[in-house]
C-alpha cells in the first residue's frame, strides 16, 4: 500500500495510509487531500470501510486483489 505523509490532513489518523510501516515503503509525493469551499475531501483515504471493501474483494478473488 502507498502510504501518505499526513502532512495537515485532518483524518490522518483515521486513515491506514498515514501509519508508517517502515523505511522502504512507497510514499506519495504530493499531499492528496483537498479542501474546496470549505469541503474536506481524499480520494485516496484508507479508512474502516475501505479495509472492509478489501477484504471482500480478496474473498472474491481468492486473494489476488492489489491494495496499492
């Protein structure tokens, strides 16, 4: 998984790519979140659903699904 730095995002602790796993992890380069009109949005946001949606698509696929 491609984890994001967090860097002002107000879920990053909601959020499994901000947890740092190690030195050799992929990182995106830019921030990904942004704030419209006062709007909060992340299209890359990784949170309880996301992992659900996952891990159905894993059970579906007999685990060959791709999280990055």
């Amino acid at each position: 998984m491609t984890l994001c730095k967090g860097a002002n995002c107000l879920l990053k602790d909601e959020c499994k790519r901000f947890t740092p796993l190690d030195e050799n992890s992929q990182w995106f380069v830019e921030e990904l979140f942004e704030i419209k009109d006062g709007v909060f949005s992340c299209e890359m946001f990784w949170g309880v659903n996301s992992q659900y949606i996952f891990e159905t698509l894993k059970k579906i696929t007999g685990g060959s699904y791709d999280s990055t």
